[in-house]
C-alpha cells in the first residue's frame, strides 16, 4: 500500500496559437466546450448555472475505452487573459491553462499536477493496483496535453 505521498506528479506543455490571449482564455476558460478537444472528457456543464469564475463548480464527464465516469471540479484561478484551472476531487488533481502574448499571436500552456491527496485517494481505492494507475493517469496526461493543445489550436485557428 502507498502511503506518505509527498510529491506531486507534473507535466506540461505549450503550443503557439495565431489569436489574440483574450480569444484564447475565453475559449479554454468555457469548460463546457471542453468535448471539442480533450481525448478524454466528452462534456463538461456548469453546476448550479454557474460560470467561469474563481469558485465556481462543473462536472464532466469523462470516457476511456475501458470506462466511463464523471468528476466534479473547483475553479481555483479564473485571472482573465492570463490563468484558468480547477482542481478535480477537489484536492486530487489541479489543470491549469496558462495563457500570454507570445509572437504576434498566444502562448497556450496546459499543466497538469497530480497531487499527493489525489495519489493517496488512488492508494485507498486502487489498494495494490495503485502504482499502475497512478502511472496509468500520468501517461495519458503526457499523450493528452499535447493533443489537447493541438486541437485547442486547430479549434480556435478555424475560427
């Protein structure tokens, strides 16, 4: 069993995006277009009717070949046309868009931190399959960020 976790377990990356940071933030900060682009949330919706604000609550609803589920998630930043993310649990996972004026156009950097309460929750529901799990989570954020980003990219650049 796994216990004691003190490290969380990061990952980023950032693709250059031909529009102005404000178009940028407002398309990654509305979380419930999120199924145009990420691998594995399909839909995303504002709990309550909320929005995009420090605070706010969403739930998505996530779908891999071997499982479907939903989680529910926090906004901890919403700083416009600069920062956008949520902690998924919360507490488990933090993701986050970082966004600044880069080249005539915006740096989009997506990261993602795997926090250790998240690793500990894993431990207690994983037991013995936790370690494959947790690396299970850190290599689909290590494929998916970088298809993220490009679809972000191709979505925003069609426009």
């Amino acid at each position: 069993m796994m216990t004691g976790m003190t490290e969380s377990l990061t990952f980023a990356d950032s693709i250059h995006i031909d529009a102005d940071p404000m178009t940028v933030y407002r398309t990654v900060a509305d979380v419930t277009r999120t199924g145009e682009w990420s691998p594995v949330c399909r839909e995303c919706w504002w709990d309550d009717g909320d929005g995009p604000r420090a605070g706010a609550w969403f739930t998505g609803r996530n779908v891999t070949p071997g499982r479907e589920w939903q989680t529910r998630s926090r906004v901890v930043v919403a700083d416009e046309g600069r920062r956008f993310g949520w902690s998924v649990g919360p507490g488990r996972v933090i993701w986050t868009y970082s966004v600044q004026e880069a080249d005539g156009g915006t740096l989009l950097t997506e990261s993602w931190e795997f926090l250790p309460e998240g690793q500990e929750f894993f431990a207690e529901k994983y037991g013995e399959r936790a370690s494959e799990e947790i690396a299970a989570r850190t290599a689909s954020a290590h494929t998916g960020i970088p298809q993220t980003l490009a679809a972000i990219k191709q979505v925003i650049e069609a426009r």
